[in-house]
C-alpha cells in the first residue's frame, strides 16, 4: 500500500501529466516522422530520416515547445478552466502554478540549448516559437479571428520547421524541381490547417460560458454563435479544395480513401453543427475533428504502405 504522501506524488505526477497533455506528445511526435518520410522528403530512404540525429533532435525539440506550450495556457486559463473543464481543472490544480512555470522555464531552456546544437538558425526559429506560443496564451488568444488564427498556425510550425530543415539543404537552382512535391506539402498542411481552424472555433462555441465569464472576445460572443457557425461552414467547404488537389492532382497512394471518409463524415459534422446548441453537441463535434485528426496521422502511411509491408527490404536498399 502507498503511503499518503505517495499517494499525493502519484496524483501530481499524474495532474503534471495533465497539464502538458503528455497523450498527445506521442501522437505529435509520430506525425512529424511520418510527414518526413512520405510527405516532406520521400525522396529520402526512411532509415536514413530514422537515424537522422539532427532531425531527431528537431522533433524533440518541438514536443518539449508544445509541451511547455500547453503548460502555459494552462497558466493563463486556470479560472476559464474552472467553469469549462471543472474535472479537469481540479486535476490540474493539484500542481502549483509555481511548480507550472518552474517546469516551463526548465523545458524551454532545455529546447534552447538542443537548437543552439543544430544550427543557430534552429535557435532563432524556436526562440521565436517559444515567445509567440507565449504571447498567443497571454493575450492574442482572447481576440476574435487573430486568436483562432494564430491557433492554427501554431499547429503546423513544427511540421513546417522540418520542412526548412530538408529543404534548406536543396540548392536554389534545383527548387525547381521539386515544384510538384512542394505542391503536395502546401495542399496537406492547408487540409490541416483548415481542421485546426474549424476545431479552433467549435471550442470557442464550447467554452462560451467561460470565455464570457473571463472577458475573451471570441467570435461567438462579439459576433453570435449563428454568425460563428456560418464561418465554420465556409471553412468546411474550403477544405475541398485541397481535398480535390491531393486527389485529382497529386498522388497521396491510397491515403485518398482517409480524403474522401474525411468528406463524408465533414457532411454529417455540418448537419449536426447546424442542429447544436448545447456544450455536449460541440464537445461531440470538438471530439469528431480530434478524431479526423489523429486518424490523419495514422493514414499518411496509406501514401506508400510498401514502406510498411516490404520494411526492412525496402530500408535496406542503397
């Protein structure tokens, strides 16, 4: 049996976990090897981006930026939190918010010091990450469109950090050709993007009683939750458009049957939508696009599955 205060270590071990989101650290790191090998640089053989230290340390430097990221925001929406997410919340309070930012400062200094050893370039791109993930939680989250926006921008910068790392490596006279592959990432990270955006603004249609009672000036209070719901069904239909380019123009293997589920289940999600109203119905769509999401990343292996199916033959070729 555990004895009182070891019980407690566990729970704050378990409330720190909370805090950082530590179930979506394994997710973010997937996502970024795959994009790597078979959207970013499938020119590339996949163990040689396996074993690529740099790359390695590019990708860990990220999820302890996101990590500290979700610690954060966490900092700033402690009182939001008590209305939207009071389960969680309380979880997350058995740490304290000096504990909270003693391990943010640890784990962005640890982020600095692996930049600095790639490349001092790395270093400016996630000092520059850290601050405005900062700057995103502090204040530009509260505002309306900027706040959602930024969101989604945040996202995809590690994925687009990798893509630097790759492509910055390319002499300029030969960019030309790889005019077609950078239409390929562009079409991809926009799909992703777009998802972000609308997840982005289903939460805000979520946490309406708490971003009201915190002064947030988020698009469903400053503009209604109709006017929201229009927005979020335009994004909808945007996301055909790159939908239409991975499929009809660019080869994506068989992840196309991921494109086109993704279509049908966005026609149900903006069915539903339209007949929400409640925090249970938008925590149904919220959840729906965090599936479509994940299941993305799972699905990039569907654009060459040989990589899976003929491995270690296919690893091993010079």
């Amino acid at each position: 049996m555990l004895s009182r205060q070891q019980k407690l270590l566990v729970m704050k071990i378990v409330s720190l976990f909370s805090v950082v989101r530590g179930y979506n650290i394994p997710i973010i790191i997937l996502a970024q090897y795959l994009s790597a090998i078979f959207i970013l640089a499938p020119e590339k053989r996949a163990l040689d981006i396996l074993l690529d230290f740099n790359l390695f340390i590019l990708v860990f430097a990220s999820s302890l930026t996101i990590a500290s990221g979700y610690i954060i925001n966490n900092f700033y929406d402690s009182r939001k939190d008590l209305i939207n997410r009071p389960n969680k919340s309380m979880l997350d309070r058995l740490v304290s918010q000096k504990t909270k930012l003693n391990v943010y400062f640890t784990l962005n200094f640890i982020v600095a010091l692996m930049a600095m050893f790639v490349s001092w370039r790395v270093f400016l791109f996630f000092s520059g990450y850290i601050f405005f993930i900062w700057f995103y939680s502090h204040k530009i989250k509260k505002y309306a469109i900027i706040g959602n926006l930024t969101a989604a921008l945040l996202a995809v910068l590690p994925f687009f950090a990798i893509l630097l790392y790759f492509y910055t490596r390319i002499p300029y006279e030969e960019i030309e050709n790889y005019k077609r592959q950078l239409g390929v990432i562009f079409s991809h990270a926009s799909f992703l993007f777009l998802l972000l955006l609308i997840r982005e603004m289903i939460k805000d249609l979520e946490n309406l009683k708490g971003d009201m009672a915190n002064d947030y000036k988020t698009i469903p209070i400053v503009y209604g939750e109709e006017i929201a719901k229009k927005i979020i069904t335009v994004l909808t239909i945007l996301t055909i458009l790159p939908v239409y380019a991975l499929i009809d123009i660019y080869d994506v293997g068989y992840m196309d049957v991921y494109f086109y589920s993704c279509l049908i289940v966005l026609i149900f999600f903006l069915a539903y939508l339209w007949k929400s109203n409640t925090k249970a119905h938008f925590l149904l769509l919220h959840n729906t696009l965090k599936f479509l999401i994940v299941a993305g990343v799972f699905c990039i292996v569907l654009i060459n599955p040989s990589v899976l199916w003929h491995g270690k033959k296919l690893l091993m070729t010079v």
